[in-house]
C-alpha cells in the first residue's frame, strides 16, 4: 500500500499535471508547463479553485480569448520541439466551443496541447443547465462533443476514479510523436469538486520518453534501391525534420549524395538559407529553382511531408515520366500517400540509417551544379524583390520582408499564417536558424500569430519574437496583446495595413469572382464595396490596448522603426500602409511557380469567369495521379 491522498478532482489533475516529464536524447523536460485559463460558472469552482490551491504546482495564464489561448499553447509546443506544452481551461459553453478553432489547428499540426473545458452536471440536478445544449436523441451529449473530431484524445470525466486511466491516456497522446494533437478531458463542473482518495502512486513523477523507430530492415533496403537508381533524385522535407530535430542529420545526408533539397511550409529551416544543397520552398508558393527540378525528378525523397496541396501544386507538380516517391516518416498514415515506397521511422533515425547504407553514393556532379546554378539564379531574383531604390517612397509587402531581413539574426523569430505573407516568406525568406521560420500553413488560422508570439516568447524568453500580421488578421484577434502586455513580453507586431483580405482578393480575381467581398471599403451607390477605404486607424487601437507604437510611412522609417522594434524593452507594434505590389522589378514578389486547384464555376455569363473557366480546365489536366 503506498496511501491515499484526499483531494478534490481538479486538484488531483492539477497536481498529476505538475509531475509529468517528456525525455528524448537524455534531455529532460516538463510536459505541462503553465496553465491558461478564463473562467465561469463550469470551471471556476473546481479548475480556478485548485489553481489558487497549488500556486507552487502550476503557474498561470491570464487570456482573453479562448481560442487565442490554444494558439499560444501550440506556439509554445512547436517551439518546444513538441516536448512541453501548456493546458487551457474554458467554461462550459461559449468558453469551450470557442475551443473548437484552435483544437483543428494543433491536431493539423501534430502539435500536442491540453483542453481541459468544464462541462454540464454529471449528475443532472436540473435539466436543461445554463449553456446545456439540449439533444432529444441523447443524454449524454454536450456541446463538449464539438470537440470530438478535433481532438486526437477525448474523454468526458463523469466520476472521479475515470480521470486516472484518462489522464494516463492523455499523456500517452500528447508525447507520442505519430499521434499528438489536441487531448480533450471535459470535466464536468459538478465532478471537478468532489473529493477523492487518490493512490499516492498517481502522483508519483512520470517520464514520458519520445521514442525514435528505426527503420524496417526490408522497408530500408526498398528505399535504398530506389535512390541508388535515381539520376536526379530531390527531397522534400516537411514538418517532421523539424520535430525530430533532425537538422543535423538531414544536412549531412545532402552533403554526402548531393541530392538537393526542397522543404515545405512546416520544414523551412531544415536547411539554412547559405546550405549548398537547400533549394528553398516548395510547391504553389514554392522557388522557382525547387519546382523546376521537381518537374524533373525522377524520385522524390519525402521526409516527414503530409504531401499536402501545395507542396504537390494540386498533384501537377511531380510530372517526369515514371517518377516515384519514398516516404521517410513516423506516421504510417503520412508514409503510405503518393503510393510510395514506406520507409517508417523516426526522420532523424531514419535519415542516419540511409547514410550508412549509401556509402560513397553521390549524384552525377552536372546534377549537383545544375542545382546551385538554379539556387543561385533565384538568390537573384529575391535581392531584386528585397529592393527599394527610392527610400521616401511607401513601401510594398515585399520591401518590408526586406527590411527584416536585413536586421535580424539567428536569435530572432518570425511568426505568421494567413493572408499573401505566408506564400512571400516560403518563397523568399532566408531562415538564418533552424527555428527562425514559424509560419503555421496547416491550418493557416487567422489570428494565430499575435498568441503565437506569447507563447513562443514563454518558450524562448531571451529572444526577440516577431508576429507579422495584415489588418485582416489583425482584426481577428488583437486582444492577447493585452496579455502581453500584461506579462511584460517584449513581443514585436508588425502590422501591414493593406485595406482588406489582399490574399484572397488577388485569388477571387483569378478564379473569376472579381474581389468581390474581399476589400474593407465603404458602399458604393450601386451597393458594391468598392468605395472609400474604411478610416480604421489599427495604430491607435494597438496603442489603446497598452503597446508602444511606431508608425512608418516611407522605406526609411520602415526600417527605422523595425531596428527600434528589435531593441525595444516592451511589446511594440511596428504600423505601415503597404504600397500594391508594382507587379515586376523592385518591391515585387515573383509568381507562383506551380499551380493550386481552386475550383471555378463551370458556367458563368461574366467574361472574367468564363476566362478563369478556360484557364482551369487548361490547368486541371496536367494533374497526375501518383499510383506507383
């Protein structure tokens, strides 16, 4: 027997919570590292109670809103290499569903993050309960459900012996590295206050060890024999390189067969920018030097890829006669698309084991030169794109890239997600770390930068953290910089005003739909938004919510401002008014190299539409199916 300890069932996951560890490489790290939390009715009594209870336990978040508390949990996981995360605790009703939004992206992600959201009366004292979402068919249905599909774990604790298996299972969710996501424990409100006798052993410190699979012996040699046959082999690394931390391993392994290497949105910086062998993205808004040797390829080395939409250009990307696909990844889910051949391992375990098993094996060197030439050509075209000859003029989308990647360093973040800039930083940005680059595209959530930033600032407290944002994602969700504010995080946001959803209104030209709906503009007499730009001042409203701002207007105060930024002690919010993109020259961003299947109506009386038609069906038929 090793006793008993009475406490309530908030207090025993809070204090459960507290000593679970993750363990990789010898390396030890705390598993749950703080709590956000906003609190009502479902959790303040139990969650919001046992917090007070265990101050020594787990530290505390203030947040502002739901869903932006899940976006700073996952900044804090991806920047924690997915070995330590943070819980979120909500309400039951508002509070939880608000969950919903930032639960997609962490599983998307394959990011670990804890929901632990308050739920309706297990015991039904009175039917319905404030915020009960009523279900004729069943009674045991909660809005918590809305959670079900988002979450890669889900229990609903209704007595308190069910939250030792549950927690246990929790973990195992949260540290595996094929399985994580979001882990949802709803608690039911009246269930977070009864006391129990808990076994002392539950409370005992934990060790979760991330493991790292080798590779099949059969599955390798399959994956040997096909790279051993390549002429012009290229690889693609995703996300996996990154969560792995199989930087190292990857480099080395381009060095050794100077096969080159093109990476996604989640794996830029698996490669640094100045590596002879790093082509850069990949993909829709990939380079043009990685997308023209990937129409050429002859086998595709995906390691630890989804193979999602733009990396394949909708599947009309990997176009050479016979081109083939070996798939590098911890999951067999991710390993078995393309109709590849599956090499399911850990990335870094997996990338050693090809290296010792292709000894002296190298591409042909007009290959490898081909790709540095290719590399170099486009190192060209960027510079142009970073160019600003006239400093007093407004500067565009592309000049302000520029402007940061002229100042920062190694030690510095850039964080982003949605709008033009995700698809202007994979094609031009210059990773100088391996960490530097954290653009979330899974889900590319709108208002995820802003939280992002916190959590990423908690997770790396001596370096400067950037969030770049549009007015339209802005205005999503500024509210976490008052938290930033609050917990005196130095976090710098650069706000781009460019009047409206500029990304989508540049694809509704394309597709045919002419930018309707896509401009923040005043009514025109004809009831079109196409009037004068809304006199929002995002500035001001940065400022009233406690940030030093610095206002830019010209090339010269941009950069200013940014080396200010970069030095300042407080959150600092950086605002400029874009010029459009001039199209070709300085200060604009080079075409998409590859193609993305937006479907276009297929009978339109309007000519822009029927035009997009043409040029879709033009487009769609060079898709290729990869079936082997």
């Amino acid at each position: 027997m090793t006793g008993t300890r009475r406490l309530t069932v908030a207090q025993a996951l809070i204090a459960f919570l507290a000593r679970q560890f993750t363990e990789r490489d010898g390396v030890r790290h705390r598993l749950i590292k703080a709590t956000w939390g906003i609190f009502g009715h479902g959790n303040v009594a139990g969650l919001g109670q046992a917090l007070v209870e265990y101050p020594d336990l787990m530290p505390f978040h203030q947040g502002r809103n739901e869903q932006a508390m899940v976006h700073a949990a996952v900044g804090h996981a991806r920047q924690s290499g997915r070995l330590s995360t943070h819980a979120v605790t909500t309400s039951i009703g508002p509070g939880a569903t608000n969950l919903v939004t930032g639960a997609a992206l962490a599983t998307i992600n394959r990011l670990p993050v804890l929901l632990l959201p308050g739920d309706t009366f297990a015991t039904r004292p009175a039917d319905p309960v404030l915020q009960q979402l009523e279900v004729p068919y069943a009674g045991d249905v909660s809005v918590n459900d809305c959670l079900r599909p988002v979450s890669r774990y889900f229990d609903r604790i209704t007595r308190p012996e069910a939250l030792v298996p549950a927690a246990l299972a929790a973990m195992r969710v949260l540290t595996d590295p094929a399985e994580t996501g979001a882990v949802t424990l709803a608690l039911p409100q009246d269930v977070q206050t009864e006391a129990h006798d808990w076994p002392e052993d539950f409370f005992t410190e934990r060790v979760w060890h991330i493991r790292r699979p080798a590779p099949d012996p059969a599955e390798l040699g399959a994956a040997v024999r096909e790279l051993r046959a390549a002429r012009r082999p290229l690889i693609v690394a995703g996300g996996g390189v990154r969560h792995s931390g199989a930087e190292a391993a990857l480099a080395a392994f381009a060095e050794s067969t100077g096969i080159p290497v093109a990476v996604t949105q989640a794996g830029k910086g698996s490669l640094l920018h100045d590596h002879p062998r790093d082509l850069g993205g990949l993909g829709h808004t990939g380079t043009a030097a990685a997308n023209e040797l990937a129409r050429t390829a002859d086998l595709l080395l995906g390691i630890g890829t989804r193979w999602t939409d733009f990396t394949t250009a909708s599947g009309t990307l990997f176009t050479a006669p016979g081109a083939r696909f070996v798939n590098l990844n911890i999951a067999p889910f991710d390993a078995h698309k393309m109709s590849g051949t599956t090499l399911i391992a850990d990335a870094r375990t997996g990338l050693e084991a090809l290296a010792e098993a292709l000894p002296g094996h190298r591409v042909d060197e007009s290959y490898a030169a081909a790709c540095t030439t290719a590399k170099q050509q486009w190192e060209l075209r960027v510079d142009e794109a970073y160019a600003a000859p006239d400093l007093s003029a407004a500067p565009t989308q592309t000049q302000v890239l520029g402007g940061l990647d002229s100042l920062l360093g190694p030690e510095d973040i850039l964080i982003n997600a949605a709008g033009s800039l995700p698809g202007d930083l994979h094609k031009l940005w210059r990773p100088r770390s391996h960490d530097q680059y954290h653009v979330e595209y899974g889900y590319s959530c709108m208002g995820y930068e802003i939280p992002a930033a916190i959590g990423v600032r908690l997770a790396a407290p001596a370096r400067p953290v950037w969030a770049l944002v549009g007015d339209g994602t802005y205005l999503m969700m500024p509210t976490e910089l008052v938290t930033a504010v609050q917990l005196g995080l130095p976090i710098k946001v650069v706000v781009l005003q460019n009047h409206g959803y500029a990304s989508i209104g540049g694809l509704s030209r394309s597709v045919g739909a002419e930018g309707f709906g896509t401009a923040y503009r005043f009514r025109a007499p004809d009831g079109t938004y196409t009037g004068d730009p809304l006199p929002v001042d995002l500035a001001a409203n940065a400022a009233s919510l406690g940030l030093r701002v610095l206002r830019a207007t010209t090339v010269a105060e941009l950069r200013t401002a940014l080396a200010t930024a970069r030095a300042a002690s407080e959150p600092t919010c950086v605002y400029v008014e874009t010029a459009p993109d001039p199209g070709t020259g300085p200060g604009s961003v080079p075409p998409a190299e590859a193609w993305w299947d937006v479907p276009v109506a297929q009978t339109a009386s309007r000519p822009e539409a029927v035009r997009a038609r043409e040029e879709y069906e033009r487009r769609v038929g060079g898709r290729r199916w990869a079936l082997g």
